[in-house]
C-alpha cells in the first residue's frame, strides 16, 4: 500500500517537490500530482522524515518549503493512521479515557487534536504553539499551524479568534492551518445520540437547565465524520486581507454567546470553495477508492 501526498501540477511549490535531493523514497510525478512513496511497517517518525522536503536554507522560495515539508511530515501520518470512518461515540469514549474534551459538542475537531495530539506531535518533533489570550495555537512545527475540520455540508470552516489570528501573524509572519474535510452523519429524529452524550455526562450543567427553561434550541449532533480530504493553508497578511476583500474570509460570532453567558470573541471563517490562487495552499486526498471527496 502507498500513501500519496499530493500537490496541484501549476502550484508553485512544486519545484520543491521534484528536486533531485536524495531520499528513501523519491517523489513521482503522475499526471497532475505528486506521489511520496511510503512503504507498509515503517514507523510514524520514519513515515514523517520519508515525507520531508529538502529546505534551500534562506533561499527565495525557503519559507514555502517548509511549508510544504510541515504538511507532508503530518499529512503522511494523517493518511496512514487516521481512521476511515470516525463514530462519534468511540471518539467520545476514546477522548474520556484520555481525560479530554469528551463533553464537547463539536467532538469532531476536538478529536482532531486529540489524534494529531497523540499519534503525530512526537513523531514529527513538534511542539505545543504560541498562545493567545485564551487561544493556544495547536502546534508549532516550522511556523505555528493550528488543525480545523470542515463538514462538506457546510460553506465555512470556522478558524480562530480574530485577536489570536493577528496576534500570531504578526509574531511569526503567518498561521498555518491543516484543514480536514470530510462528510458528516448526523443524529436522528430522537436524538438518540444527544441522549447518550447527556447521559454520559450526567448532571446537565446551567446553560442546558437555562436553555430548557427558555426553550432554546439545540443543534443537531453530528454521529460519524468520513474525511476526504486535508487542506494546508498559509495564511499570512498578504492572504488575509485578500481573503477579507474577495470574501474567502469573513467574521463570524460577533455579539454572540457562550456556554456561561460570555460573550464570545469574535472569529474568522474561510470559504474553501473561494479560495484562490492568491493563498498558497496544498492538499492530500483522504477518499477511499470510488468514493467522490
């Protein structure tokens, strides 16, 4: 079996990929991609290391490839061990053991960090990221990059505070972002999957016993998550002005609440479907074989 990393044929990062440094596994142009090679049994870190980008120091073009070195490194992981149907209630009881954020609502991007967390941070020598008032940044690799989900029934992806955001870009010159995307199950007419989370959690806190009180309504639970795809993205002040101007980036929550009746700051969300050649971006298909991503 071999796992591909995949880069678009007109990207500019291209060349990066297709140099003639030495590897254990050279990269092969097929078609309109880029194939990294990596065989069955190799560990996490040599998956990683295999998948790594030769960097031109402080050359024109440097910052790019270890742009592209970050996100083959983890992305080869993701693709390797990241499981193909993701069941809400594993990756809740999965999160429980390990004493994390079980009780959330959106488990899905929670479970995210929780595997990248657990399976990816040691292997490919990164660290915890930079934070930000409340917002600590996911991980810190060559440049921070925070990790985001996106449900394929849904326009935007939502990302991190606006403070946060341009806190970090101003620091390190950018904010990385490893976007996974995929397709969503959702819970049925009776809630059976709220039902059990609740009961899992026992005691209903505050909020919920308000929001019964006033009749607020409760969002529909997602039950399973199937990723197709990750997408890495650059975002520096160059993308987000661009993003904010062409509208592939947009505010999001301003003047709503949370769970304590804070009120929330606000955020930024991206379009995937608006974003253009002005970002520098690169991507991995998850998709099973005869399955559309």
């Amino acid at each position: 079996m071999r796992h591909e990393v995949l880069c678009q044929e007109d990207s500019p990062l291209l060349p990066h990929l297709t140099t003639d440094q030495k590897f254990d596994h050279d990269p092969i142009r097929v078609g309109d991609v880029v194939v990294m090679p990596v065989d069955d049994g190799d560990t996490l870190s040599q998956v990683a290391t295999d998948a790594q980008v030769p960097s031109s120091g402080n050359a024109p073009g440097a910052k790019d490839a270890n742009f592209v070195n970050d996100f083959n490194r983890v992305s080869a992981i993701i693709k390797a061990e990241i499981p193909q149907d993701i069941d809400g209630k594993t990756a809740i009881l999965e999160m429980k053991a390990a004493d994390g954020q079980w009780k959330q609502m959106e488990w899905i991007g929670w479970y995210f960090e929780h595997f990248v967390e657990n399976k990816v941070l040691e292997a490919v020598g990164g660290t915890v990221g930079p934070t930000y008032g409340n917002t600590t940044i996911d991980l810190m690799l060559s440049s921070p990059w925070d990790l985001k989900t996106h449900p394929l029934d849904k326009e935007a992806a939502i990302l991190n505070d606006i403070e946060a955001i341009n806190a970090c870009i101003e620091q390190y010159g950018r904010l990385n972002y490893f976007l996974l995307e995929g397709h969503a199950t959702y819970d049925d007419g009776k809630q059976s999957f709220k039902r059990w989370h609740d009961s899992l959690k026992g005691k209903p806190s505050s909020y919920v016993k308000s929001g019964n009180a006033i009749g607020r309504r409760s969002r529909v639970r997602k039950t399973a998550f199937r990723p197709t795809r990750m997408l890495g993205i650059c975002l520096d002040d160059n993308a987000l002005q661009h993003g904010i101007s062409s509208g592939a980036i947009k505010r999001f929550q301003d003047g709503m609440k949370n769970s304590n009746g804070n009120k929330r700051r606000g955020k930024y969300q991206i379009f995937p479907n608006k974003i253009d050649d002005k970002f520098l971006t690169i991507s991995i298909d998850l998709a099973h074989d005869g399955e559309a991503g």
